[in-house]
C-alpha cells in the first residue's frame, strides 16, 4: 500500500471521497448539459428503433430477400409516440439528457473511482482491479449496444403493432417507450457481466469450469428463464436473440475460467 494513503485517517478519506464526487457531479452535470443542448441529434439516435427504416430492420429486410422470405422478418410500418402530460416532454428531454450525460461521464466516472480506491489496493491487486473494472465496462456497453439494435427494435415493433383487435388502436407513450429502452438496455448491460463475474468467482475459488460443463444444460435453461424474464414480449425471435448472446458468453465463461484455474 502506498504510504500517503496508509497515514491518512477516516476524516481525509471521506473528504477526498467527497471532492471525488463533486467533480464525478460537475462531469455529469457538464455532459448532461451538453446533450440538452444537442435536443435534435440525441432523439434522432434514441427514437431511431421506431422507424421501420432502422438499420436493423433494414438488414433483416436484406435477409429475408436473400432467402426468398421477402416480408417474413420485417415490414414498413409506423407507430407514434404520444405524450399526456403537460410538463412530460420537457421531463423526458432532462432524463434523457441526464442518461447520456452519465454515458457520456462514465469513462471518466470509473477513473475517479479507481484512482480513489487504488492507493488501497497492493500492485497485484491493483492490477487485477483494473483488468475487471476494463472489461466490466467494455462488456457493459457491448450489451447496451446489443439491446439498442437488436433486442429492444424487436421488442418495441412487436408490442407496439401487436393488437388483440382491429377495433383497439395503440397509442404508445412516450415515457414508455424511454423506460423500456432504459430497463432493456440496464438489464442487456448487467447479462453481458457474466465472463468478468466467472473470472472473479474463479479467482476467488469458488467457480471451476469442470462445474460449469456439468451444469451447461441447467445453465441453458436458466438462461432462456432470464430472457423470457427480461424481453417483455413472447415471440420466439427476441427470446432467442437474448438467450443466444447469454449461452455463448456463458461457453467462453468455460474457457475463461478453465484459464484461470491453470
């Protein structure tokens, strides 16, 4: 440990926390207003997943011509977003402004962080550290770009076409449609941990990948339990387009592990 750290007592650690925070708070605060200001260009990219000229849809559109399936995976359609509240566009536009901005700060976020716990921290475990918090983060935005084109499009053109008669129309709100890009893009981020969670658990020995080949069948069917749970739909396609991303980073869980254990 470093000895500067090591002579501090309770008081200047909680001190230096704070002036962690309040520079993290002025980051995010900086960023948040740099995105309110960019009003057009950040709804182009969140209501992107609404137009059926989305890049994704596009591309299944590719496929299905490709396959002879012309209309089979996607097909033009077109849902508006409606709001009821009086104050409900301009609250939207400050929460959206404040998840990018927090995006946006988060680099710098794990920096403040890490420099702030390090000095406690011995050269090995310094190292290790840094190596889970790297590829924590990589992960996460790797899953939150995974929700973003592919599981939340899928997702919102079925709940919002879907229609239990021709007499009832669907009118989306806005807010809805905000939360449940947040909650999917929150919850894909979190699911894309799992090789940085079975390195850690095998670090710590509590995870070999002998066990985790005796248990890939159980794992499996857990996974497709966690995506049924966490796509709101129930057609097969976007179960599959979340268990699938999960059974294969699962697998290189094995070989991570398996790794580690040598």
């Amino acid at each position: 440990m470093e000895s500067n750290a090591s002579n501090m007592t309770f008081w200047d650690h909680v001190d230096e926390l704070r002036k962690v925070l309040f520079r993290i708070i002025g980051v995010v605060v900086a960023f948040m207003l740099f995105a309110f200001c960019f009003k057009e260009e950040l709804f182009r990219v969140i209501l992107a997943p609404k137009e059926s000229d989305f890049i994704i849809y596009r591309l299944f559109d590719r496929i299905g011509e490709a396959l002879h399936l012309t209309g089979a995976f996607t097909s033009d359609f077109q849902v508006q977003l409606i709001n009821t509240k009086l104050s409900g566009q301009f609250l939207t536009h400050m929460s959206v402004s404040f998840y990018a901005g927090i995006v946006l700060a988060s680099p710098y976020i794990i920096y403040q962080l890490f420099r702030f716990v390090s000095p406690a921290l011995y050269a090995n475990e310094r190292r290790y550290s840094l190596r889970v918090v790297v590829w924590g983060y990589v992960l996460f935005l790797l899953g939150v770009l995974f929700s973003y084109f592919l599981v939340f499009p899928f997702t919102f053109r079925f709940l919002a076409l879907y229609q239990v008669s021709a007499e009832v129309a669907n009118a989306i709100l806005l807010s809805s449609y905000i939360d449940t890009l947040v909650m999917l893009s929150l919850m894909l981020g979190i699911t894309f941990e799992i090789p940085v969670l079975a390195w850690l658990f095998a670090k710590l020995g509590f995870l070999t990948s002998g066990f985790m080949r005796t248990y890939r069948k159980h794992a499996l069917v857990i996974a497709l339990i966690v995506s049924a749970i966490i796509t709101p739909t129930s057609d097969v396609i976007t179960l599959m387009l979340v268990a699938a991303p999960m059974a294969l980073l699962y697998e290189a869980s094995i070989l991570i592990v398996r790794r580690t254990n040598k």
